[in-house]
C-alpha cells in the first residue's frame, strides 16, 4: 500500500489483502478529526463513504471461502450493515424526492410526546420520593423542611425541570409546559408528572428519578454534582435532535437519559 497510510489493522489480515485492494485500493486511510455532539475531539474517524466498502471486502471474502470461523461472524455483521445502509439509503432518496425529509423529525416527535405524555391528567400520587428532595437540599444548602406547610424555595421548581423532566426525551417538557401552564406565577393547576403515561411516561420518570439521586449521593456539592449529571444523563438539547430520531424507535429514549 505505498503512498497511503496504513490501512485499519480490522482489515490487515493476508487472506482480506485480494478483497482490499479491489474495494479500497485507491482510498487513501488517513484518520478524519471531528467534534463528538458532547464537543470533544475525536481523531480516529473514517470517512463514512468508506463503511460500505469495508462490508465488502469482508462480504465478498466469506463468498470466497477465505475466512475462518471468527472471520465469518465478522462478515455476517458485515452483510447485515450493507442491507441496513441500502434500505436507509432509499429511504432518504425518497424522502428527499417528495419534501418529506422535512416532516420526518416533527413526526417523530409527535410519536415520542404521544408516548410520553398523556392526553389528560392522572389522579395524583407521590412520584417523586423524599430521598430526591432531601439531596437536592442538602447539595443546595437547603433545610429539609420537617414541619408543615413543607416549604422549599420557588427556584427548586426550576431545578427539577433540568434535572428531571428536561432529560426524559425530546420536547417533553414543552409539550408538558404547554399542558400544564402556569395559573399563577409559580404555581400550575397539576403536577407535571401527573401528565405523563402510565406505560412509558411514568416508568421512564420513575427511572431517571433514581439515576439522578444515586448521582446525588456521590456528591458533597453541587457543581461537581451538576457536570457528572450532564456527562452521565446530558440533556437532549445538547444532541442533535435529527441524529436520535433516525433511529425511528424510542428504545434509546426509555432506556436513556430536553430542554429546560
């Protein structure tokens, strides 16, 4: 491979050597420098118009009967990618052909909220267990209120739409906002997490509720606290939004960590 960089050591096998040079004899391995969405450099990308030739050197390896048996499940993967590429690659092609690329993030949004966040509200019941609260007072050094009318400061209101409903999944805090608006300044007629599903909203609440005060109990202040939550559970807003919802599932959003 003179005057090119080295090739992936992935692909610096003997037996792949005949299948490289056909799909990727006149590209040029020279790692591309990028920003992660988080902002730190990465320098060890690929172009992504190098994958599918990557897949098939492998796949036109293993028609060869060249591979061995780790080889072969390599190659398998490989196939699997290459169908995936040409399916989204249609997709794209069509959508692009009529506009419709352009209603694709708003319909999936609309698909991830009607998931979250319920047509009317729930009777209330505690959601969020003491153990939240007393964290966030003590890392905003805060008195736990032990005597009625259990007062906490109006800000704390602020505090847990961040921490909590702004990193549910995309838009679901607006959306609650807009469900639930202000009746009074600081005060709305519900709770917000009385608007959410009971089949996804509600668990998924329940879940990041617990991750963020096992994040809590780590801590002794809230800065340190603040920048490990928005490493471990980063907000959406902070994402490409487009990026997560061309996935077209929500598996992502029930198992993971918006904007406040």
């Amino acid at each position: 491979m003179e005057g090119r960089a080295l090739i992936p050591l992935s692909l610096a096998h003997k037996n792949l050597k005949p299948f490289v040079d056909k799909h990727l004899g006149a590209v040029h391995f020279e790692p591309w420098s990028y920003y992660t969405p988080e902002g730190g450099l990465v320098t060890v990308g690929l172009p992504a118009t190098v994958i599918p030739k990557i897949c098939e050197v492998w796949i036109d390896a293993d028609r060869a009967n060249v591979l061995g048996p780790r080889q072969k499940l390599i190659a398998a993967k490989a196939d699997i990618l290459l169908r995936g590429f040409a399916q989204i690659g249609i997709i794209a092609l069509i959508d692009e052909a009529t506009g419709f690329q352009d209603q694709r993030p708003q319909l999936a949004l609309a698909r991830i909220l009607e998931q979250y966040v319920a047509k009317e509200y729930r009777k209330w019941t505690r959601t969020f267990p003491l153990e939240y609260t007393k964290e966030l007072c003590r890392l905003r050094g805060v008195p736990f209120p032990t005597v009625p009318p259990y007062r906490l400061p109006q800000y704390f209101g602020h505090l847990t739409n961040d921490l909590i409903y702004g990193r549910l999944a995309p838009g679901v805090l607006a959306e609650l906002r807009r469900k639930n608006p202000t009746i009074a300044p600081g005060h709305r007629k519900h709770k917000h997490f009385q608007w959410l599903t009971d089949n996804i909203g509600d668990p998924r609440l329940r879940e990041h509720l617990w991750k963020v005060i096992g994040i809590m109990q780590v801590f002794t202040e809230w800065e340190p606290f603040y920048e490990a939550l928005e490493r471990i559970l980063p907000r959406f807003s902070k994402r490409p939004l487009l990026a997560i919802l061309e996935k077209d599932d929500t598996t992502e959003l029930i198992s993971g960590s918006n904007e406040s």
